[in-house]
C-alpha cells in the first residue's frame, strides 16, 4: 500500500504564536504537513519553537522563510500584517496559497489589495474563532481548535483550489469551517469578540485607577475573575484590532453605550420594572446559548 501524501509538503507559518504555533501542532500531529518553516522577528520564540517540535526550521527574514512553500499562512498581529506582506510577496512561487488568521477582515484585505495592487487568486482570508488570553508559541497547543470555528471569507477572485486547501487544513485541526462575507464577519466578530474584550480592559482599567484598588481587587470574586479574564490578552494584539475593525467596532459601542446609559436611567429613576426586565431578557438569552 502506497503512503498518503500530507495535505502540504512545506508549510511556513510568519508568527509561530498562539494561533500559528497551534496550527502547526494540529497538522503535525495529523502527518498533514510535510516540513514547517517557522518565522518571526525574536529568535527566543522560534528557538522555542523548534525546540517544542512545533517547526522543523525557522528564518528570521520572510523572504527567505517562504522560499518553496506550498501555504503560507500570516499569523502577525493586524498591525505587521502588510509589513509582512510586502516583504514576502516577491518571493513566492505562483502556485503558492497563502492565508492569514487575522481577527478582523476587511482590513486585511485592504493591506493585500494595496500590496498586491489587485486581490490574487491565491489568497484566501481566514479567521479562527478559537483563542486563549495568553500569547507565544509556549502558550499554543494542539487542540486548540477542536470542535471551534474556523470563518472563511474568500473574495470573488479566490481560486476555488485555494480555498479548498484552506478549508481542508483546518478541517484536518478539527474545526468546523464556515465561509461568511467579509463585512458580516467584521460586524459579527465586533459585537461577540471586539466589544467584549473592551469592556473588559476599560473596567480592568477604571478600577485600576481607583484610590482603594487594593481593597476593590481584594475582594474581586469568580464573577469579576470570569468577567475580566481576556483584560489578560495581549494589548498590542488588541490595539490593532481597535484599529483595525474601527467603523463596526464604534457601532457597536454606541449601542452599547445606548443600553448603558438607558440602564442607568432606570436606577436613577427607580424604574425596577425596565431593570428588572432587562436583567429577565439577558439571562433568558444567556440561558439559551450553546457555550462551552
Ligand atoms: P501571538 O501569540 O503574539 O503570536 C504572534 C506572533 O507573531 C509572535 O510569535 C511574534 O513573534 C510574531 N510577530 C509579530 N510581529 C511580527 C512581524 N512584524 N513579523 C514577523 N512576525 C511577527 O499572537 P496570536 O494570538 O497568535 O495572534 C496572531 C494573529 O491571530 C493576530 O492577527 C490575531 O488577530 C489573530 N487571532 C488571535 C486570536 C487569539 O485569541 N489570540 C484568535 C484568533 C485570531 P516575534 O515578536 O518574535 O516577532
């Protein structure tokens, strides 16, 4: 019996973090890669990186770490993505897929469109909805997207065998793929990830700046640990996501801020019916999700 070739004889994956080191480790451990070439800018990490065994090799310059790959996939914050693309666009081969994992969309295709000048066949925009508050390849593991979503948003130009390829890879993580449009995406992703993720850091933040910290802290219980955890992620991550996914993102900030300040006016007012209402909708809500 003839052996299976991997899915991808040479993956290369610029920032083997979280996210990137994650996927590495999944397609190993499946046999679906053949080589991964690691990429980013400290050499602690990559050293790391080969070391854990999540890729066999690693170049610090992108030019040369794409060099014959078969998939590249961009795992940098927002903010380094068209950097990154720049340098790395040159040098790939014509039949190279490449994909990214950023958490917003549109701005990602907007750095390729202004690298690029056109947005190539071979690109195929991706998004893992899976994720953890801590950062670097130490940190990435490889179930991290078991049983998660993977969200797709490939353009009128992708080439069908490039977004085959993409799905299949994370398919094979044991994901579940989905392809969406690319503002649906961003304004889906600004209401269940980005705005969360704010409020966390600003009432991490507006209580760290209080005179009697230490005695609100002390007291802080699982509720405020459950509520406050993701103020732990990375905030360069963050910021560049603010930046990125700015116009959805302020949307739904102000109806939040709508929400809040209408809540506020019922305290104010004694207005238990309208607090009480809103708190009954919320948790009938909250009890009617599937979350894990
Ligand atoms: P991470 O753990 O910090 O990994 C990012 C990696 O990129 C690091 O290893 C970093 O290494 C490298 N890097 C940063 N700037 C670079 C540059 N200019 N050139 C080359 N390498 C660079 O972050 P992550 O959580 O994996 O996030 C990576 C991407 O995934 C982001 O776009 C994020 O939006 C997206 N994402 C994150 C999550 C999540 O929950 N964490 C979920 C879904 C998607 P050096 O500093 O050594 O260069």
């Amino acid at each position: 019996m003839t052996e299976q070739p991997p899915l991808i004889e040479r993956l290369c994956i610029i920032g083997v973090g979280l996210i990137g080191g994650s996927l590495a480790r999944a397609l190993k451990q499946m046999g679906e890669v053949g080589e991964v070439v690691g990429c980013g800018r400290g050499e602690v990490n990559l050293q790391a990186a080969v070391r854990l065994g999540v890729v066999d090799r690693y170049d610090t310059d992108p030019a040369r770490a794409v060099a014959g790959a078969d998939v590249v996939v961009v795992a940098v914050p927002l903010g380094a993505m068209e950097a990154v693309l720049r340098v790395i666009v040159p040098q790939l081969e014509p039949d190279t897929v490449v994909t990214d994992v950023g958490s917003a969309k549109s701005s990602v295709i907007a750095d390729v469109e202004r690298v690029y000048g056109r947005i190539p066949s071979h690109f195929v925009p991706g998004h893992p909805i899976a994720g953890t508050e801590q950062s670097g390849v130490e940190a990435s593991f490889a179930t991290l997207f078991q049983r998660r979503r993977v969200i797709l948003t490939p353009l009128a130009e992708t080439a069908a065998a490039a977004h085959h390829l993409i799905r299949r890879m994370w398919e094979l993580t044991g994901a579940e793929v989905v392809d969406m449009g690319v503002r649906h995406h961003d304004a889906v992703l600004a209401a269940t990830s980005h705005l969360p993720h704010l409020l966390a850091y600003t009432l991490v933040d507006t209580l760290a700046r209080l005179d009697d910290r230490a005695e609100i802290f002390r007291y802080a219980a699982g509720g405020f640990r459950d509520f406050t955890r993701i103020a732990s992620s990375d905030p360069t991550m963050w910021h560049d996501i603010c930046v990125a996914n700015r116009e959805q993102l302020l949307e739904m900030m102000t109806l939040f801020n709508t929400e809040l300040a209408r809540l506020a006016e019922a305290i104010r007012n004694d207005d238990r019916a309208t607090i009480l209402s809103t708190f009954q909708r919320a948790k009938r809500a909250r009890d009617n999700l599937y979350l894990d």
